[in-house]
C-alpha cells in the first residue's frame, strides 16, 4: 500500500481555493497566509467555469495562469478542478435541453448550481471540451499535483427525468435486458398491467396515479449512477490522455444514496471523500467514523484523502452549530486515524456573498486575529508532525457489509415499514463496536471476506445469489457472520425469496419466517435472554421458527411474546447470528460484546468510553491513535513517542479533555 | 331479498387471480390448493389489459382460455374482470391526451395503475372495445358467473384537470345549469370578481392563487363522480347486451370519499366492497363494521359481497402490521354478519414482484407450509357451513344517514375549523351503538326513513329542502332523530341558510345559533347536566339559543359556559336532538344510551363489553353471529345451533378470546 | 397634522360593501341598516370588475350608478374602488400571459382573486381603462369621498415567475446595475460559476437544484414590490387626473412581508391598513397595537385609517373563533388609540356563498336580530362620540427600525439559525413596552431619530452604510439605542461586513463577534448579571468579545458558558446596548425597564398588567385611551371626561372587565 502519489510531503492540508470570489490583491494574502497555515494542497477551480469559458468556445485563462503560479511559488500544490460542476448561464439558455426535469416535469435552471441533465450529450460535449483545454494548459505545471472532476457528483441532481434521460434510459435497458420481454420479467410488469410491448414506451418513473413499480425505480438509480459515472470518465479519459502519471479524483459524499460508489471507486486513481457533522446528532462523532471507515473501503484497504470538512459551522442545516475548541483538530485527525492521508476543507477563505456565506471557512469573516484561525495554523503544524503516517494501513478484524444497491430497493415504496430505513442498522453495529474500541472495514456485499473474524450484514435487502454464497462459504469455513431483520429478502431485480424469509440467509441462519410484524408508532417490546438478561426492541418483529438455529434473546411482551428474537446458529465451522428486531443501543452493546468474544475480536487498546482508539500500521511501524471525546481527562496503556507533542509515551498515554494523540509504536 | 345469484351453493370464498404473474405450471397448483381451501369464486384478469390486447387491436385470449378451462374444471366459478383498471403503456404513448393531469398541471403517465382521464373518450373507446371482445368470448362459459367492471373507481384519479375534462365539466355544467347566469347565481360568482360572461370560460378548479370557489369545487367532484360512474356503464351496457342475465358488477371503496356512491348503487346488479383495516386504529373492527354496514345500505339492505380484505397484511400503510391468529377468520365473519353473501380477498398468490409484493394473500410467500394457509383453509370449511345465512337480512331498528356530497361540502376551503371533519361523528355514533349491540343501517339523506325508531345525522353539513323536510316529517309522526353539530347549514349550492344556524333544522331541533365557536388546537370543555351528570367536549361549541327546545347538557367552562350544549326537542309526535359540540366518547356513550332507551331501540342480544352480536334473518330462520373482540372467554345468550362448530347452543353460547359462533335460531 | 379629509365628521365608520352579491331590494335594507348603525363611510367596489366590464370594453355601470345615488341618499360616503382587484375570467381567458405563474412553473388561473402577472401590459392596460371610466363617470359625485385602488396588494401573488416578470426583471436590473459585471458583483456570482455573460441571460429565481442565489431573491423581492406599486401609481395616475382632490389609498397589510410599504407609503394620499387577529395567539391584542404602530409610522406619525377588520372569526385560519361579547369594541378602540381615524370592517353583509362566507360580517347570517349587530350600533354610536379624536396625533418618545428588505434578506435560504425569523425581536420588544404602557413609533432604517429618547433595532440583519452612519450619530448625540443579535451584518447587497460581525454596529456597539453559535431545537441557557440576577434565553448565542462595552448578562452555561450575552456601551453622549441572545419574556421585560429607565422613557399612564394605555394629542386637547384586557375590573389615573360614557373622571377612571374609556383632557 502505498500513500496518494500527489508529490507531498506527509499528510495533504489546505481547502477548496476560489479566488475568483476576492480582488486580485487577495491572492497574494491568500498564499502568505497559506504558508502560514502550512497548506500544502489546495483543490482550484470547482466552479470556475463561467469565467473560464464566459462564452461558448471562449476561453480566459490568465487569471489561473497566474494564481498557478503564486501557488506554485508558495511551494503549494494544486488539485486542479476541470470546473465543471456547475455549467454557466449560457449553456441553459442556448441548450435548454441540458437542464435537468423533475419527475413532475419542472425544469430546474440556472441560479444555483449543478443545473445539467446528467445524460445530456451537449452537457457532456461541452465538459469534455473544457477538461481539454485544462489539461493540455496545465499539464506539467509545476503546481499540478492531482485532477478534481467535477464535484459531488448526483448531490443535487440525482436523476433526470427529461426526454433526453427518457431515450438514454431506454437505451440503458436494452444493453441490460436485450428485450421488451425480459424487461417485463425482470420488473414483474404483469402486476398492475404494466407490461411493456416494446422498449421505446420505457419512459423514467415520472409522476404517475399511484405507487411506481419498485424495479423500474430500482434500475433508474442504477441508470442515474451509470450516467453520472459517464459524466466523469467522460472527462477523465481526456485528462488520461494528456496526463497518464498525474491522479485523478472526485470527491464523494460516502455517507449520501446518490450514486453506487462500489461502481464508481475502481474507476478513480484516488478516492476522496466530504464529510459534514449533523450538529443536531449527539454522537455524530461515530457517524464520522462510519463514513471515514467506508471511504477507506472504496479505496479498497488503501489510503484516501479527506477532500472537504469544515473548520466550523455549515450553512445547509437547520441551525447550523460551530465546532467547539480543538474539535477542528480532533475531528480532523479521526479522518487520519481512519486512513485519510490529510484533511481538506471546504474552503479557504469564507465567502462574503452567495448561499454558501455561512459556511465555516480557514480564514472566518473575523479574520485571521481569531481563535478559528489559529486552530488551523495548529492543525497544519500538527499534520507536519504526522508525516510519517501517511501511506500507512488501518488494522481491522471485522466487516461490515454496505450496499447502496440494497439501500436503493430497502426505501423503495410500499415497504412493510416506512421506520426501516436502510442505514439504520448499519449505524448502530458500527457504534456498538465503536463504543468496544473495534476498529470495522465497510466492504461490498461481493467482497473477499476471508481475512475477517467477523462480519456484519445489516438490512441487507437485496443480494446476489452469489453473493449470498459467498457468505455462506465464509461462515462454513469458520467465519462469524450476524445478520439483521429485512435481509437477503429479495433478489437483484427485487423479486422476493419465496418460501419463507429471509430466503436468501434462511439455511444458513437456521431459521424461517412466516411473517413480519412491524410495529406501531412509539410500540417497544421486552425481550429476555435464558440467562435472565433483558432487552428492549421497538420497529420491527417477525413470525420466527428456529430451524436449527438457538433463540439468544425471545420476546418477553408484545404480539410475539415467547418466541425468538435474536438467534445464533452453528454452521459448519462457524456461527451464523440474526437479529431480527430493532434492539435498542444497550441491548445492542451487550450483544455485540458477546458476539465479539464469541469470534475473538478486540478492541485496538483498553480505552475508557468515548476515548477512540484506531491503530494505522507501515511495514515497519505502528502509529496508535487516541481521541478523547469527552469532557474529562483519559488514560490509555500505551507506549512510544507521541507525535502530536513529540513526547516520549512510557505505559499510558494521557489526554486532557478533547485532547488527541497518535503514538508512533504504541 | 334473494342472495348474489352468482350460482354459487352458499358463501363466496376466494379472491383476486392473477395467473399472469406466474408461470404456467403454477396454474395447476393453484386449482388444487382452491380445492384445498374450498374457494369457490375467484376475480380473474382486473389488470389483464396488457396481456389480453398487447398492442391496440390485437388480443390474446388463448392464456384466458385455458385459465378459465382449469377453473371450471376445478368448480371454481369466475367474476370476470373486464380488464380495464388499468391501461397498457401504449394507449397513454399513442394517446397522450388520455393521460390524466393534476390541478397543477402535472401529467400523470403510466408506471403505476390508473393512469386514464376519466373524461377521454378515446379511453373508453378501447375498454368498451376490450369489454365487448370478452363479452363475446366467454358469454356462455362455463365458469363464468359475474362481471367486474374496473376496480375501485376513483382510487387514485378522483379527479382530472386536464383539457379533454375541462370541456367535458363544461357540457356537464351546461346540463345542469342551462346558463352562465344560472351558473353564476349557483356558485354565488358575485364574490371575488368570479362572475363568468360564458360557460366557455369555466375550467376545472386549477391552481389559483388563493383559497377557491367552494361551489366550483363541490360540482367539480359531483362531475368526476359521475364522469367515473360513465366509464361504468360504458363497459356495462355492452356487458348487458351480450349477456343479460350475469350480474354485473364493480369494487366499491365505500369508506372513500372519492365518488358517490348513492348515485352509482343503482346502476349495480351486485353491490360488492373492498374494505382494509387500519393497522394504527385500535378499534378497527368498528370501522370495518361501520363499512360493512354502509355496503349494506348501498345493497338497499339485501345481500352484498365483500370483495377484497386482506388475510394479513396490506403493504400501502406506514406500517403494515399482519393479523393475528384467528383474525381473518373473526374479520371475515365480520362482514358476513352485517350481510355480506361470502369473503373474498385481495389476492390469491402473494406477488413476488411489484408494488403490493407485501401485501399479504391466502398462498403467502411462505407458502402452504404456514399458519396463514391453515386459517384460509379453516375459513373455507366455516363458510361452506354458513351456507344457509346466504340472501338472509340484516336487523337494524336505527339509520345513520351518510351523504358523500354533504362530506365534499363540509370539508372544502375556509371552513369555520379544520377539525371539523366529515365522518367524524357518523363514526362516533356509529361506534357508540355498536358498543350498545345495536345494529345500525347506513341510508341516504332521501331515504324513506319510517321504518326506523331512531335516525342518526351526524355533520350532515350539506342537504336539500326536500331531505330536510323529510326529517321534519318523519319526527313529526313520532320519529326520533338526533343532530350533530355543523349540519343543515347550506342548501345544495353550498350557500347558508339564513337567520341562525342550523338553517335547516333549527325549527325541528327549537334552537337558533347566532355563531359558531370553535375550539383551539388541544382546548376542551366540560360538560354538566341537570342531573349532574359531567362530560367533556372539544373541537366545536356555538353560540346556541333555546327555541322550544330543553338543554340535556350544558357548558360548565369554557368560552360559552352556562350555556346549552346538548338539547332535545319534543317536536310533534316525536323527538329532535341536538348535539352542538364534539363530546367525547364516554359521554356521547351515555348520551346514546339515553337516546336509545327514549327512543325503545335495544340490542340484538345482551353482550359482554366487545363482544359483537349481529342478528340476519330469512323467512324462516334466524342466525346470531357473535364475535368476540376480546382477549377474555365470553359467553351471551342464545339457543340454537352454531353453525360454525355444528354444536347444539342451550341458554349461552361460550367463546373463546377472539372466538365467533353463528347460532341458527338464536 | 389634519384628519383624512374625507369629508366625514369625526370618525370613520363602515365596511367593505359589496351590494352585488344581494338581489337589489335588500339594497334599500342596507341603507336602512347602516343608518341604525351610524356607518358613514363604505368601501364599494372592490371586486365588482366583472360585473362592471362583463366583456372586454363594455361597461355596465347602471347598477353601480343606483348603489352611489342610494348611499348619497342615505348621507352616507363611499371610498369607490378601482375594481381591479381581481380580474374577471375574460381577462386570463383572451390573454393567458398576464396569468401569474409559479417558481416550478405552474400557472395560476381564474377561480379565487388576484389572478394576474404584477408586469403584465396587458392587464395594467385594462386595469388603467377601468379606472379611467370610473373616474370620468363618478368624478363630482355626492357620495365620492376616496379612492380605493386595487386591495391587499400582494397577499397572494406576491411574485411572478413568468416570461413576461422575466422581461420586466431584466429591464428592472438595467435599471439598477447598469451592466452585467455590476450585477455579478451586487449578487456575488463568482460563487458557483452564476456569472451572467449578459444581462439578458437572467431569470426570475425559479424552481433549481438546490439554494438560489440570495441576493437574486432579494432583488427579485424589490422587483415584485416595485412592480405591484407600479400597478398602483398606473391606477392612481388616471385618478389624480380627473380629481386632483379626492384623496387616494389602496389597503396595506401592514404585517405582511410581501410588499416594502415604506416604498409606497409616499405614493398613497391616505394610509390604510388591515388587520387581524391571529385566534392561537396569547397576546393578539399586542400584536394588534404593533400593527397599529406600524400603520402610524407608514402615515408619518399622523393618521391613517384602519380600512379592515373583523366584526368577529375569519374563515381563513385553521379554527376560526369568534370575537367575545365586547372585544369588537375594545379591538376597534385600540386602533383608534394608535391613530386610526376610524374603524372599518370586511364586510357590511356577510356572505351567503365562496369562500368568505364565514368571515363574520356587520350583518351575520343570523341577521340583525343578534348580540353581534347590537354591538355593531353601539361601535358606531361609540365612534360618533369620539369625534373630537380625529386628526389628534399619538405620543411616542421610543422608535422602533422596522424594515421590509432587511426581512427579506434574514429569511433567505442557508441562513444560520431557520430559527431566527425577522420579526420576531420586534414583536417581543414592542411587546415588552406595550407591558410598560410605553407606546411605540414604527420607523424606517433611514428615519430621523433625533426626536426620540430610545431607538430599538432588532434583527436589523441588512442595511446601507449610510444608516448605520445615522444610528452612530444618534447615539454620538446623546440617544439610546438598543441592537438585538443579527443586526448589521450585510450591506445592501446581502454582502456581510467583515472583520467580525456585527460589522455595521461593531464599534458602535463595542463588541466584536467571531462566530454565531445558533442553539439546537429546544436548547436553552442561563444568563446571569453582575447584580446576581438571572435569566433565560434560547435560539441563538454568540462567541462574543467586549471592545470597549461592559458585559450587562453573561451566559450561566451552555456553549459559551462566562462569556458575554448582553452589553451596554457609553458611546459619545449616547448609550448603545446589545441583546446577542434571544432572551426570554421575563428577562426581555426586565432589560427593556432597565433600558428605559437609562433612557428616561416613561408610560403614557400608570396602569395595572393588562390595561392598554395611549395618548393622543391635538394642538389643543390629549385623549387618553384606557383599554382593559383583562377579566378584572381595573383603575388608571386621569382627570377629564370619558367620551365613551360622556362622564366626568376625576382622579381615576374605572373600568369594568373588557372595558374602554377615552379620557378628554386625561
């Protein structure tokens, strides 16, 4: 494994750099400041297209020309936008056919950003012919470290439902179905006479009298992505033909059901992600873990980037809450802890016009006399320190298996619950573990899961046959494997598993449900283990029988009282466990802490709660991360050289309140 | 009264069949486990347009045939859809002008089910079409014993917006009217500059700025009812021409506010009903009695068919909660009770695909090997002793008058409260009774009412001179006939009857209110009598002058405090009550009790507390259905035979929690 | 300052009379009526368009010829409307582009009112005839005494989205900016690539993927604004032509934040407001006497006139209560109080049909033979005996800044807090004088504040450079002014100031802020003053540091636990206090008396919690209004003669419950 090949040295720091929103006497404040700050790496560019090409074929390049070269000449590197996400007025006016429709037939225009037709090949044409330009400007410019096409892709616009996605869509389906009749096979449009004569009467799910057809809604994510996809290699492979050793980039929102980015990744030389803190959750530090963890997933193992977080406050919430002190630094290095080989930030210099004025930035409104400012300074210095990490690997004894494909069928319409929702599970595993100091890999439903001790399968609604075969061989080769309520339900086209759920994981999880029985509104039920222990439940029951499976946990009240809950099943050499109920987080905790010990995983390093522990490892050394979370001074066994202070570390290391350390050797 | 004439030996018992979606080889299945669970009717091709004419012109009936071969080899006879619920992609793709449209604008197109403008000729043209064909195929068939025509009319395009129905709405209104003047002196046009010079300038009620005329609105859903009631007898008259002695129906919703169906009824040979609890109530039972009962009244109080319920559960809830065991049975009987000749369900197989894949059905995904599949197969033996109740009536000594136009009235734009709904207080009544045993007839506000002891008009917001004097008359002659709040207030232009509320019953009840008063959000009041008696009400109060009539209840607090609440009227040979606020259940409880003993109206059988007797009767023999909602043992007084265990019933007849016993002669 | 020169002696009394809506013999009624009431002044008209123009150029004006000679008869004057309000159904019929259409495109038709394009022609072309028939043909008529254009400018087609509102919001931004690169740099488009190449490459802020840009939407307000006053001016123009004497008004809503009245107060000869309760709210009352004081201030501190408000309930709130036995009264008076040289209600006769029909009326549908017609006669016997009052100024030593464009702007998309609303610091600090009986001067940003002892500035978010500069020199000069949080943080082009916020005010104030710190839904914190006393506030907080003020409260805990939450500053002679906190009633009400005591503002009069108390004043006599809100009896201070009763008041003057008093010479 090796680290981000941008030509750095040691972790990448800086932010989205706009200097078309300041006076050109800005700019040279800017790169002073910058090296204040030890900015190393700055993203350029992302919406500059109207004033690269202000009209159709006319390019105007002299003012990038020449904040390339003040950045180059403050030792700066650049992660070069192709600037095309958000097209300029003039392409909506001339090609109004570029703009995106809504499945109500509104057109969505210009004013705001990201106003194109996905499927578009006037969009396309004219993105591709921008990236051109760039690349053949700027290849070999001293400052040119990476590619950054476009910007989070599909975050607004999602899918198109225009006349021009229409015909792309039908053109989509014939390459997957070949035929009018396995479309109809495959969307089960013998329901509600939907069966389709030929393919050219598919049109997108537009708005309609009733329910969709879940399939035919299911593919058009999947198109959506597919067509997004093809926005970026579009460019990319322009940029590949200029410049075959420069990496190219976009940045993903992990956390975000837009695109399949299991599809996306392989296609990227680097992955790199955005990540925003949910103010109103109380622990949205573990929800960052969970989306740091399955950026390192994407890259497969590998180290990824951190393209955008905030200093502070966000501008898009309800009510939008600063960062405290130091949690700019600590949130920061959770990223690293979890493989990002830096941490970006969107952006330098807070805007003083626009939608995004609000947002936090590296130097705020006030100022760079502010204490905001001088937390970044700090962050840069303290990302010098931790050079040595960058390249390194996360160690991880178990999987958790995410599928935005599953995601898409599990919140489809006319579900047993509308209180399932896909992620929901996911989280609350992750968070368990989290809370034990377990490091966990997100992974595909189709990956190798040989290397694990355990591995988790959350609400995983919709799989392959070969994917569950897969998990099944793991767990007879004596792997551990817990499954939730709602999955291996249907297959790829959203066809149930017939014969008692969950058909795809009956056999291996020893059990067979003749029924759901979600809950009512604000309804919880008790369970109780036979070793006396008792839980709590809400959402979601079913009608289980055991078929070789043990009940752990059953149903002490509510409509199925005195049957099982939560089910553990030796097969062939290892254990296959279900939950089949919402169980609330101490029931969890305690389950997950059982399970654990059953596969034999622990924790990265004794931890007391809310102290985050996560180890990255090189060849030759290991780098102990430790986060303290919470308002009182922590203690962790530890030993080395901390690199945060440069202190040697004898026996334990220790925090203050809010304090990190990361131990070389420890 | 006869029964169904469906040449059925007793009950219906079966449901919807939707071969289509499974593979040949399945059909054969099907029959044998019908023969299994007794089936003996089954609903066969309601979203078949696409498979039976797969492009315009050419049918494909072979499929059909041999289903309808299988059926009538297996005895099962058939309701035969005529297939138009839902037309195939190409009409909407060849016929874009057959698309319905939303007040918006939106086109609604095809996906889903429904997807027709009620108003399109070119849409009937094709179904009239399709009915004809099929009429002239399977005229004679063996298996044939009934039409059914659509399925639940108005269900999802109550309405359509479009051109085509804005010209069919103006030739509507031409026949209504004869002139813009009469038109604009109809809808009150004077106000707001509505005052139109032609009736070429009416449109439907579109997007306005601000709140619209309420008589516009109200004729515009008196039209799309009878625009749907069009598509019916469109289909109908080609059915009867080919065949005029099988009946002919289609699928109420009569819980629905959708369409009229005081006006459609008559042109039915089978009243028949689909009907769905819901999960969040936990008095459903009551609602599906109360629905039962109104299927009942629309059958003018013969025998009527449940046409779809569900053995478990449904999938278009929030949260779809199954039935408990022994439930389908109790539910099914339910209705059998309250005159329903048979139980038929939506479906037969449970889908593997599509929207309604949740959606439970007697084959459930599981499959034969559950309890689900046990319970139809025990509801089928119940039925086919149940033979004899066929065609029986039903006893009721009170009507509850319900008026769908009186609901589209009441609950338009700018009423006095949003919390004022419709049905709201036909329920509460309705309810109150049933808690009593005593059986009520849903009528309409014409009905000839002289058979009845007591007469129930809750919110009957909206009614004709006539219909108000018709209750006049019937109290004048000794009749007893209970008012709630928010009725007789406007004539059938929606406009106020003058001088005081309720316009018209203020003679008849001995009130005047100068205002209405209603209550904030959360805001009650308490109630006392003379005889100190309490209660508490909420929503509604007003400002309410004795005329002749006694105060039952008054306000004790409150904005009108001191004041009459509830007030009876001895008016002529009869009795008038009125009751001008919302009181809560255990009052309006009592207050029933005391109409009830004043008005000599008593209980089908002395029952325990949710326990629910129900007396039908043929020229010589009686049946007490009893149904026990409970969770306890209960026992009520009878003797007889109870048909549902074969057993002789002496003095009682005990039940089991949640049992049903149908004691013959009891 | 002289009365409204409307030829009436003393004050205003009547409603919106719309004799269209009756057949002709209740007219002779009507004047009847309205004589027994004492009503000398109707508004007649103003939805009469379709029936005064039935057709495109063919007037009808015999009807309306018989309405003036009647009310002349009766000795009663008319405000005659333009009838423009609502066009009639010919208009959007012949000329579908001067419908209004939505930010998604859909287009608003005939069927409620206002349905027109505030830039269309077309309609000010046939708007403009009208007028000019009305004018030619009543000019010099008996009864004539105002003009009434239009009505509620705005309450429901606030803006238009059209390609027509398009052409005319170009043409609007020439005007303003001149040029592209001008506007680009007003709306900061260098933020996500929305650099307009042309002028003519903008829209409207219709329907995009995501937040518009917000100084687009803010000058797509000015624009709306200016536009709809541009229908006015077009009206008032053809007027003023034909009878340079008769005063002209159109009928404000005064509350409302669609159109900025201090850009079209000027334009009106008259000022005239409507108003009404909001049923949910606690205090209306108070909000009431805000609206009032902002009629006052559009009027210049002289009277205006309360065109609209309710004899009792509305129709267009979700639970629409009536007025209590003598709150008509009170509620009129209270305007009267605050300038308003009368009291008018919409309407004289309450409809029978639409969608007012039951918006309570002069006359209810119960008729005249009702508690709410008696207190209608004693209104106007009330309103005749308050002559004296007319023309009389009201006393008001504290201002406070209310402005239409900095609500547009703190309300925009991505602002900090959803929970910080524009008005609400307003209302709680009118309200909190309101409890001191400390009346209160609306004023505009750009007001001369040299007259007043105190200055309050809440949630000021936007204003020119120019204005702060005033406000400073205010204070330099010796007044007080008090700031609350998310004031002066823009300029005009929505541009925030930086160097820390809040920019305008910062060296004023004597603060510096670095960050906002919005609390969550729910959240609260503790203040704490040097003086030990506490409080409550929630919603917003700040990361604020003193230069040069000293700190009055300080949080208690929470995020910003010991640091400033409110300060007050000696600045020149002057005092400046800053509020960063939204603090709760009972600390707002303690501050404001410590505020006003540091000020030496006083009350009008001593008076017990509950009783209003406001002083007007003519060169020769003061009235002193004495309202009580309560359900005690009650006693203020004064001396004179109660109006209202005719006796004589010596020492005190008492009040019953809900009872009012007018104190000549008190």
């Amino acid at each position: 494994m090796t680290s981000l090949a941008l030509g750095l040295r040691g972790l990448a720091h800086g932010g989205d750099y706009n200097p078309e929103q300041w006076p050109r006497e800005t700019w040279r404040d800017d790169i002073e400041l910058m090296r204040q700050a030890g900015v190393n790496l700055v993203t350029l560019g992302v919406f500059s297209w109207a004033w690269l090409e202000p009209e159709p074929g006319r390019y105007e390049f002299d003012w990038l020309d020449e904040v390339m070269d003040l950045l180059a000449g403050g030792g700066i590197r650049v992660d070069l936008a192709t600037a095309t996400a958000s097209p300029p007025a003039w392409l909506g006016q001339r090609f109004p056919e570029t703009l995106p429709v809504t499945a109500e037939g509104t057109v969505l225009g210009h004013g705001s950003r990201q106003a194109y037709c996905p499927s578009s090949p006037v969009f396309r044409a004219h993105a591709g012919a921008l990236a051109e330009q760039l690349a053949s400007r700027y290849r070999g410019h001293e400052a040119l470290a990476m590619w950054h096409v476009g910007n989070e892709y599909g975050c607004h616009v999602t899918c198109c439902w225009c006349d021009v996605s229409a015909a792309a869509f039908r053109s989509w389906l014939a390459d997957r179905y070949g035929s009018a009749e396995a479309l109809n096979e495959a969307w089960g449009t013998a329901f509600w006479s939907q069966r389709y004569g030929d393919l050219d009467q598919v049109l997108p799910p537009r708005a309609t009298p009733t329910f969709p057809n879940p399939t035919h809604q299911l593919d058009f994510r999947r198109f959506s992505s597919d067509e997004l996809l093809a926005c970026f290699t579009n460019e990319r492979d322009v940029l590949r033909r200029h410049t075959p050793d420069v990496p190219i980039t976009t940045n993903f929102m992990a956390h975000s059901a837009s695109i399949d980015c299991w599809r996306w990744a392989p296609e990227l030389d680097v992955v790199s992600n955005d990540h925003y803190l949910l103010a109103h959750l109380p622990d949205n530090h573990i929800d960052l873990a969970f989306d740091a963890d399955t950026s390192r997933g994407l890259a497969r193992g590998g180290p990824w980037l951190l393209m955008e977080h905030s200093t502070s406050a966000v501008n898009w919430q309800p009510r939008n809450v600063p960062k405290l002190p130091g949690e700019t630094l600590r949130t920061s290095l959770q990223h690293v802890a979890r493989g990002s080989d830096g941490a970006m930030f969107f952006q330098w210099r807070q805007s003083r016009a626009g939608a995004e004025k609000y947002h936090s930035a590296m130097v705020p409104h006030a100022g760079p006399g502010s204490r905001l400012w001088r937390e970044v300074v700090q962050l840069g210095e303290t990302l010098r320190r931790l050079a040595p990490v960058a390249g390194a690997t996360v160690d991880a004894q178990v999987a958790l298996v995410l599928s935005w494909q599953a995601g898409w069928a599990c919140e489809g319409p006319t579900q047993p619950s509308d209180d399932v929702t896909y992620r929901d599970r996911a989280h609350a595993l992750h968070a368990a573990l989290f809370r034990q100091g377990i490091t966990v890999d997100v992974v595909p439903p189709d990956a190798d899961l040989s290397g694990y001790r355990l591995v988790l399968v959350p609400t995983l609604y919709l799989l392959t046959d070969a994917e569950a075969a897969s998990m099944a061989a793991y767990v007879d080769a004596g792997g551990h494997l817990l499954v939730t309520y709602f999955s291996g339900i249907v297959d790829e086209h959203d066809h149930v598993r017939l014969g008692g759920y969950p058909g795809a994981f009956r056999d291996l999880l020893g059990v067979r449900v003749e029924e759901f029985h979600p809950l009512l509104a604000g309804q919880s039920v008790r369970l109780r283990g036979d070793d006396g222990r008792t839980g709590e439940a809400d959402v979601w029951t079913e009608d289980l029988h055991l078929a070789g499976a043990d009940a752990v946990l059953s149903y002490a009240d509510g409509p199925r009282a005195g049957t099982p809950a939560v089910t553990r099943h030796a097969a062939g050499d290892g254990v296959a466990w279900y939950v089949a109920t919402r169980t609330d987080r101490e029931t969890t905790d305690h389950l997950l802490r059982q399970v654990c010990d059953d596969a034999g995983v622990s924790a990265a390093a004794a931890a007391p709660p809310g102290v985050e522990v996560v180890r990255r490892r090189t060849a030759d050394d290991t780098y102990l991360f430790v986060l303290n979370h919470t308002h009182e001074a922590a203690s962790v066994p530890a030993d080395g050289i901390d690199l945060v202070t440069g202190r040697e570390v004898t026996g334990s290391v220790d925090l203050v309140p809010g304090g990190v350390a990361v131990v070389q050797g420890g």
